[in-house]
C-alpha cells in the first residue's frame, strides 16, 4: 500500500509540476484566444477554412509578425519603441531612392537601407542607455522626426510624395524573389514574408531560450538596476534590441518596396500601435521581463484572422477595430489571471 500511496502522490505532483509549467506559459492566454477565433470564422464563413483563404490569412499575420517579434523582444527587455511603423517605410525610401539616384543595381539601395535602419535603431538604444528618459519620449522623438524626414526628403528628391518606379533596374527581380515572391506549395501560394516570419520566430525562440542573451534580455526586463548589479551588460542589450526591431523594419520595409516597386512617404503610421497590440496580446508584458517570441506569432495571427476573417464572414469592416480592442483586453485580463494563478500555484 505504501508504494501504491507513493506511486500515486509522485503522478499527482508530476501533474501539478506539468499544470505549472503550462500556466506560465505566456502565450497560453493568445493560444486559447487564437482557437476560439479560428472556431468563431469556421463557423461563420465557408470559405474561410479553404487553402486559398487560409493562405490569405498567413500572410496578412506575416506582415505583422515579422515586426511583432522583434518588438515582442524589445518588450520583454522593458521597452518599446514608437518609431518601428514609420522605421519600415524609411527603410523602403532609403532603399528605392538610393537606387534611383545613383542608378546602380537595386542590391547597393538594399545594403545602404540595411546600415541607415540599422543605425536609427542604434540611436534609438544610444540615446536612451545615455540619457536615461523613457523610451516613449525617445522612441516618440524619432517616429516625428523620420516622419517627416520621409515626406521632406520624397518630395525634395522626388518631386512628389512618392518614389519612382525601379522594376526596371538591374536586380530588381533577384531582389523580388527574397522580399516579395510567391512559392507553390501543393497548388497553394504562399508568400515568402510567412518564411521570413517563421524563421524570425525560430531565431528569436533560440535566442531568448537557449542563449545567455535570452537571460540577460528577461534580466534587463525584470530589473535593470538588478540585472546590471551582477553584471548583465544593460546598455548593450538595450542596444542589441533597439537595432532588432530596425532589421524587422528593413525586412518589412524591403517587403514593402519589391511588392509594390514604389512606396509612398505617408505609410506606415500608425502600425507601431499594431506591432505593440500583437506583443501584447502574446503574453509580453508592457511592464517588461515577460513573454515570448511565440506568443508575439500568435498575436499576429490573431490580427490576421480577425482581418481577414471578417472579409471572409461579409461582416461589416468598420466593426474590425472594435474587435482588435476587445481581444486587447480579453487577452491581457486572461493573461494577468494566468500569471496569478501560476504564481498561486508555486
């Protein structure tokens, strides 16, 4: 009997180990979201379970997602950054004028986008590791000035608000085929952005899961003054992460300018906000120290769903917002009573 006894208190904790660990997941609470969501547009549209639509949906989540997870990182690291929607329309600028002007292969466009975004998100870091003001001014000052520094600089250059046509140049279609192509998989096309997403997802996993990086980053979140005490180099992460959120940018920014070969200098206003809400509704904490490159991917899919899904319903697009809000604050009330039961359960 009393092995018996032991051999069933052992399953029990066994059990109550493995609830724990699901608990503080922090994608858990934008898991459960993302089914009922999937359920609720499976319910409501025929064609919403199709190849085609679904296919549609991955690539609308892409287009979030790949910023999403660079943002959710930054998160975790207790920051944010406001300047990350306009960022990927200067990416696309730089890149497209570049070109244009000194009439060279599209590539050399491509490489001087890289370093200039690259360089604004080590601004970013810089100026806040250096000053110590929140990221919401610094971030706040940036997304202004790369506003309008898009709109001066396109007109001035270009003479209009938007770029010239480069599909001509030479390495435009080699420069298409890595930002903006289209595979067939099983008479099924999928745009290359969802490859690019799920790798990010899979380095930024690696990278917060596996590596020392990953336990500074969740440090610097938790506690800086802590983190930097024993010894986590705060400032390089801070930096480290302010420059990922610049090569999502160029990612997307590149995305942008092969798809639709010119780019206009108002767009992209306004999706930081997005990026921030697919964190969010992840699990990442706007506090910082929590969260998970999954769950930014789930974030983004929830957006994705409920975007597209609602096309596919015939429901009327206006109500999509309030949408986006409600599963905001579902997911972030589901998020907080799953932390405290976790933290109840320890």
């Amino acid at each position: 009997m009393s092995a018996a006894t032991d051999g069933i208190r052992e399953g029990r904790f066994l059990q109550s180990a493995s609830a724990r660990r699901l608990l503080s997941r922090p994608e858990l609470g934008s898991v459960v979201g993302a089914v009922a969501v999937f359920v609720v547009f499976a319910l409501a549209a025929d064609s919403f379970l199709r190849a085609s639509s679904l296919s549609t949906v991955l690539y609308a989540s892409s287009t979030i997602g790949i910023m999403a997870v660079p943002v959710a990182l930054l998160m975790i690291g207790g920051e944010f950054d406001l300047s990350a929607g306009v960022l990927v329309t200067s990416s696309a600028l730089i890149s497209s004028m570049t070109s244009y002007q000194l009439t060279a292969n599209v590539w050399v466009g491509v490489g001087v986008s890289l370093l200039a975004t690259l360089a604004v998100g080590a601004f970013n870091g810089f100026l806040l590791t250096r000053t110590r003001l929140p990221s919401f001014i610094v971030t706040l000052g940036t997304f202004l000035m790369l506003t309008g520094m898009n709109l001066g600089f396109t007109k001035l250059i270009d003479g209009t608000v938007s770029t010239k046509t480069i599909a001509d140049m030479e390495g435009f279609p080699a420069a298409h085929a890595v930002f903006a192509s289209t595979l067939t998989v099983g008479g099924v096309d999928i745009k290359i952005t969802i490859l690019w997403w799920l790798a990010l997802v899979a380095v930024a996993s690696w990278i917060l899961l596996r590596t020392r990086a990953g336990n500074w980053i969740l440090a610097v979140g938790g506690n800086a003054d802590a983190a930097r005490a024993v010894g986590v180099p705060v400032a390089r992460t801070r930096v480290a992460l302010y420059m990922g959120v610049a090569l999502g940018a160029w990612i997307s920014g590149q995305h942008l300018l092969f798809s639709y070969d010119v780019v206009q200098s108002g767009e992209g206003v306004g999706n930081e906000l997005i990026y921030i809400i697919a964190a969010v509704i992840g699990g990442c904490l706007i506090t910082g120290g929590h969260g998970s490159a999954v769950g930014s991917a789930v974030g983004a899919l929830l957006f994705g769903m409920t975007s597209k899904g609602i096309v596919f319903a015939e429901w009327n697009p206006d109500w999509f917002k309030f949408f986006l809000g409600a599963m905001l604050l579902l997911a972030t009330l589901l998020n907080h009573w799953v932390r405290k039961r976790a933290e109840a359960a320890k």
